[in-house]
C-alpha cells in the first residue's frame, strides 16, 4: 500500500479521532456510546502503521462532533489522541487532547453508597490523578482501564 492509497475512505462530515495507542478504538466506541444500534457511520482502523506511535488506531464518526464532556474522557484514557472535525470533506478543526483535572458527569462512581449514588440531584465529579480518576465526594478511584465500565455519558 503506498501513500496514495486510504485504508479507510474521507468522510464527508464528522469527527475523526486519530494518534489512538493500538487497540484504544473499541474503548472509544464505549465512552461515545456507539454500538451500531443507531445507524451511525463509523469506520475503524486498528493497529494502523505510524511513523508517531509504530502502529495507532482512528476511529471515524459521521455526522457528530464530540460533545467537551466526551473529548474529556477521550483525553483520560487516551492523552495521545488528536481530534478533527470535518466539514465537506476538509479539516476545518484540529487539535490535540488536554488532560484535564476533572471530568463532571461523564463516569458514575464505583462506591454504591456515594452520594452521587443516592438519586440525589448531585453530579459526579472525578479529580485527573496520575493513578487514575477520584470521586470528589467518597474518594473511590477509578482505574483508567476501568473508565469503560463506569461511562454514563448521554
């Protein structure tokens, strides 16, 4: 395959993820919710060639930009990652993933009996540690391999 050839076709519209650490696509699948029941245009590339990472994922959606809530968890587990936003076949937006230092309602807490837990009106909100993800109310720590488990992103 040479240089003029793509793997996977443009899309037209949309959000393309690229710069994933080999086998990232199927967990940023989970964090933006899309399991094929919607109809959504999606195209995979996994253990992709890079010159950057020596092999890469990128995932394609059609139609959708990335809520800032959704780029949050992306950039938790996937730091690397850069994102661009297509319009009509062009990249009119590209940029890198910041980490952030906490992500609000986007993961539910692993303690049962936290607040956010207790169907109050309280949202999660997890501290970015180095060790991983701690709810703001009880502590609990979420692992960035567990991030998947715990999504509650609408």
């Amino acid at each position: 395959m040479d240089d003029q050839q793509l793997r996977v076709s443009k899309i037209r519209d949309g959000t393309v993820i690229d710069h994933l650490t080999a086998g990232e696509a199927l967990d940023v699948l989970a964090i933006l919710g899309i399991d094929g029941s919607n109809g959504e245009g999606v195209s995979i590339g996994m253990n992709v060639v890079s010159d950057r990472l020596g092999t890469k994922d990128i995932v394609k959606v059609e139609d959708r930009e990335l809520s800032q809530s959704e780029v949050d968890v992306l950039a938790v587990i996937a730091p690397e990652a850069t994102i661009n936003i297509i319009r009509d076949y062009t990249v009119i937006d590209k940029k890198r993933i910041e980490r952030p230092t906490a992500v609000t309602g986007v993961l539910s807490c692993p303690n049962r009996n936290c607040i956010t837990n207790a169907n109050e009106p309280v949202n999660t909100r997890f501290m970015v540690l180095d060790e991983g993800l701690q709810c703001n109310y009880c502590g609990s720590i979420v692992h960035e391999d567990e991030v998947p488990t715990y999504l509650d992103v609408a």
